[in-house]
C-alpha cells in the first residue's frame, strides 16, 4: 500500500532535470564508484581524526 504523495514534493520530483548520458556512465563506472568510497571513507576517516 503507497501513502498518499504530497504535491508539492511530487512538482519538484518531476521538474527535477534527469541525469545526462556521461552521468548515468560514471554512476554505473565500479571504478569511479570505488574511488568515491575511498575517497569518503578517508574523509571520514580525517574528520573523525580531529
């Protein structure tokens, strides 16, 4: 069962831009997704350092 969308959150749901060809490749990319968790999980690594 959904619970009833409000519509003000479904306008800006659809009047969001969709991601562009190169984005959907990079999203997709293990490569690129394992650099971002590294690159994360060191920055929250630093973080947690001071």
């Amino acid at each position: 069962m959904s619970a009833p969308v409000d519509s003000s959150a479904q306008r800006k749901v659809d009047a969001a831009p969709l991601p562009t060809d190169a984005e959907l490749r990079r999203r997709k990319n293990l490569f690129v997704q394992f650099f971002r968790f590294i690159v994360l999980g060191w920055g929250m690594f630093r973080l947690a350092q001071h």
